[in-house]
C-alpha cells in the first residue's frame, strides 16, 4: 500500500516542480529524505519514568520505538554527568515517513490552539526546515486524559541539499500550513 502523500508527490508534485523551477533531471527533483522527531527531557535526570513515559508517547505517535539520547558532557550546573539519558529521538523514512506527515498537516496542526501557520524563517543553509511542538497532546494517539506532563517536541525535516526555495515550495505543495509573508 502506497502513502497518500508519496502517491501525490509523484503524480502532481513533480510536475508543478518541473515546471516552476525548470528541472530537467528528475534526479535533480528536491526530495524529502527523512523526518527526524526529538523530544528533549531534561526531568530525566532525576526520574527515569518521565523518559520512558515520554518514550511510549513517541512510540505511540510515530508507530516505531525511538532511541534514548545520552548526555555527551558533563555540566555540574544541571547536575548532569555524561553518559545519563536525557531525551528520545525517532528517524523516519520512506512510507512512515509519508504516513507521519500526511497526519502532522491534516489533523495535528489544525487542533493547535489560535494556530496561524508554521513560521517560514525555520529553514537551514541547507534547505532543511525544523519546527518545534509544544505538547504532544494534538496527536490524535495520545490520550490526553492520561497525561501527567506535557512534552513538546523538535520535528526536523530533511531534505536531499536543495535551495531553500525549492524544499519551501515542495512543503507547501505536501500541504504544509505556512503563515503569510
């Protein structure tokens, strides 16, 4: 079974790209490689059942079992010496990839409260567009009756080294809500 996006992408995206931005080479055709999704939980210091309820909520979301992230350095500050879990991160690809997006723009990002579309500043020199969320609850997978703490999230989207240009339309042809200029 195909993802609805990746069915669209290639039948209607590819040709508005071709032809806006003049590509010859569908190789040459700006592609999404993968969505990254990180949730930081610096509570974990002190007590591990905030990770891992904030891993069964990623878990739970992105429908793949994400990978703790370790402290690399020790900050006497924080009381963190290296080494002890600090966060949880996911890697999609391909058709979960697809299937994360399409429910991201149409059904979490329109239960945002006074939402008025994703900033357009957020891309990188490479073309990369990084977005934070700041509960896990608008997804629909969560059970926002069993929360004991909310949890925001870093979503970064990665793209194969193309202009800013070109990815931001590409986004916005997957339906990506972005704010007016």
């Amino acid at each position: 079974m195909v993802p609805r996006l990746l069915e669209k992408y290639k039948t209607e995206i590819v040709p508005k790209l071709t032809e806006k931005f003049d590509i010859k080479n569908v190789m040459a055709m700006p592609r999404l490689e993968k969505i990254v999704i990180n949730m930081g939980v610096g509570e974990a210091i002190h007590d591990i059942k905030i990770l891992e309820s904030a891993m069964a909520d990623l878990a739970a979301i992105t429908g793949q079992k994400p990978l703790i992230r370790r402290s690399r350095i020790a900050i006497s500050n924080f009381k963190l010496r290296a080494g002890l879990p600090i966060g949880c991160k996911v890697t999609l690809r391909a058709a979960k990839m697809y299937e994360f997006l399409d429910r991201l723009v149409n059904v979490c990002l329109p239960r945002i409260r006074d939402f008025n579309g994703v900033s357009r500043k957020s891309f990188d020199r490479f073309g990369n567009y990084s977005m934070g969320i700041s509960e896990q609850a608008i997804f629909p997978e969560i059970d926002s009756g069993r929360i004991t703490r909310v949890q925001g999230m870093d979503i970064t989207f990665v793209f194969n080294n193309k202009p800013q240009e070109q990815t931001m339309e590409l986004l916005s042809l997957l339906g990506m809500p972005f704010r007016k200029a």
